[in-house]
C-alpha cells in the first residue's frame, strides 16, 4: 500500500461516522417520501371506497397513480411488486414506523441497504415488520425488494 492510499484510509475511516450519518438520512428519507406520495393516494381510495364503494370509476386513475409513484422509486420491474389494488385503510402511514433501523453491506461496487421498522397499530402496540432493500443504479438510490412479516 502506498503512502497515498493509506492516507486516504485513514481519512475515509476518521469519516464514516458522518458517512453513515447521511446514508441513513438518505434511506430513509427516500422511503419517507415513497410512504407520503402513496398515503395521498391511499387516503383518496379510502375515502371513495368508505362513501360509494368498489364500482367507483375513479379507482383505476388511482391505481394508474400508485403505478407511477411504484416506477418513480422501484428498480425491480417484478410484476409481484406492482401496485394492484385499492384498500379502505392506508398502509402506507410514514407516522406508523418505529424503531426505524438502517443497514448496509459496505460493499462500494454493489452497495445494499436495508430500511426495516416496525409498524405500530392502533392503539400504539407492536404490529408487523416491514422491511426494504434498496440499491444504488447509477448513483440514484431505489427499492429493490420489500419484506414482511
């Protein structure tokens, strides 16, 4: 190793704190901003669904818009992640979210983060586990991939 690159190193390792402190905030805020644009949508079905019901023509506007935000932050075109429904509640309630953790490989050719959180019910008690892997294409940040449980 050279003087040159173990001086680059040590400044790269004296670094990481703040490198991991804006990793974070650009994960999750990356998945904050997903979770907003869709509970808009959400918020309409639900509305639409609780006053008239499912023979509503507004809803596949609706769908077409949850398809459009799906293609503004996914980079996994599988159809199993496609937006297909509407619902009379929400999901995507960023308010929701406790003990957000975020995790990376560390890997600089193939980085990999995970956002995982637990959604809280109701009436404030421990729901399920959601969790997303996101990765960098071309320097842009996406989800990849989402995990419940």
């Amino acid at each position: 190793m050279e003087v040159s690159e173990a001086l680059s190193l040590i400044d790269r390792l004296k670094n990481l704190p703040d490198l991991y402190d804006r990793i974070e905030a650009a994960v999750c805020g990356l998945v904050h901003r997903y979770y907003d644009e869709l509970f808009e949508v959400e918020k309409l079905e639900a509305e639409i669904i609780d006053s008239v019901g499912f023979d509503d023509d507004r809803l596949p506007a609706l769908l077409n818009r949850k398809s459009e935000i799906h293609e503004k932050y996914w980079s996994n075109k599988s159809p199993y992640y496609q937006p297909c429904s509407a619902g009379n509640t929400p999901d995507h309630v960023w308010d929701s979210l406790a003990n957000i953790e975020v995790l990376q490989n560390g890997d600089d050719e193939n980085s990999l983060y995970i956002f995982k959180a637990r959604k809280l019910c109701p009436d404030g008690s421990q729901g399920t586990s959601v969790a997303f892997i996101l990765k960098l294409v071309e320097d842009q940040l996406f989800i990849d991939h989402e995990f419940f449980g």
